[in-house]
C-alpha cells in the first residue's frame, strides 16, 4: 500500500469557480473568445454554446465528436497536484481541438512550461504570476526529449533526422 498516493485532498478540493473573466495570461493570435462557457454537463444536454469547462473528473473523449464547433475549452485545476488536466489537453489537442484551451484554477508558473507542451494556450490562474519568473520557466530547456502536442521536434530528431 505504500506505492498508492492519497488523492483524497485532490479529489475534495473545490474548482475555481466557474468564471467567464478571460485568460490573464494567452499564447494566441486570434481575439479572446468572451461568451459563457459552461459545465459539462450542461453542454452535453444540446447546449448550443461554443465554451466548456471540464472538470477534473469529466471524460475529455466526451467532446470529440463537437471540437469543430467549440472554441474554448477550459480545463479546471482545483489543486496543482492534480494531473488529470494534461491527460485531458493531450487528448482533445490529439482529436484535432484547435480553439483555445485554458488551464485555469491551482496553475503555478512552474507548470507552465509543461502545460504549454500538451497543448495549453491560456491561463487563468488563482494567484497572479511574476513575469520574470515565468519568462525563466519558459526558456529553461532550449530542446525536448520527446513529441508532443506543441509540435516542437525532439532533441534525437534533431541530431539524426
């Protein structure tokens, strides 16, 4: 049992609330999308708005079949230590999702970096970032050891084509 980590401050911490503020901090070109996003749930039951918002326990896969018609997806991060969220950007950004994807709620500058590899490209975060902190996160590591959804080519392909 020693191997099992306790999730159990993970799985009861509350969701940042549900906000339609936008993205303090954006990796994107194109004009912040300021409609009202809403739950799942609600989405799933023939909401014809264009911004979910998945919680850590929701089924990314659940809104493949609509990512034509989406254009934000905000994934909640109730606690920096729940890693649900990056499995849920990898899958929707590998189904073809190319709207903006927001991690908001426990979002700390350290993790930005990493977000941004599986697929993030905007962030609401509880507590503001010190920009000097996050430019040095994001420029620590010139070169990636492997794929992902960024599209930044890994070291070894580099080295050997």
């Amino acid at each position: 049992m020693g191997d099992v980590q306790d999730q159990s401050a993970v799985a009861g911490a509350p969701s940042p609330a549900l906000d339609d503020a936008p993205a303090r901090l954006r990796f994107r070109d194109d004009a912040p999308y300021e409609s009202p996003l809403v739950a799942l749930a609600d989405f799933l039951g023939n909401s014809n708005v264009a911004a979910v918002r998945l919680e850590p326990a929701d089924d990314a896969r659940s809104l493949l079949p609509f990512i034509g018609r989406l254009r934000l997806i905000e994934v909640a991060f109730p606690k920096y230590r729940d890693g649900r969220g990056y499995s849920a950007a990898q899958i929707l950004r590998e189904g073809g999702y190319t709207g903006e994807l927001r991690a908001a709620g426990d979002v700390l500058v350290d993790q930005i970096r990493f977000m941004r590899r599986v697929g993030f490209d905007s962030f609401a975060p509880n507590a503001p970032l010190d920009p000097a902190r996050l430019e040095r996160a994001l420029n620590r590591y010139a070169f990636q050891y492997q794929g992902a959804a960024d599209g930044a080519k890994p070291i070894w392909e580099l080295r050997h084509g």
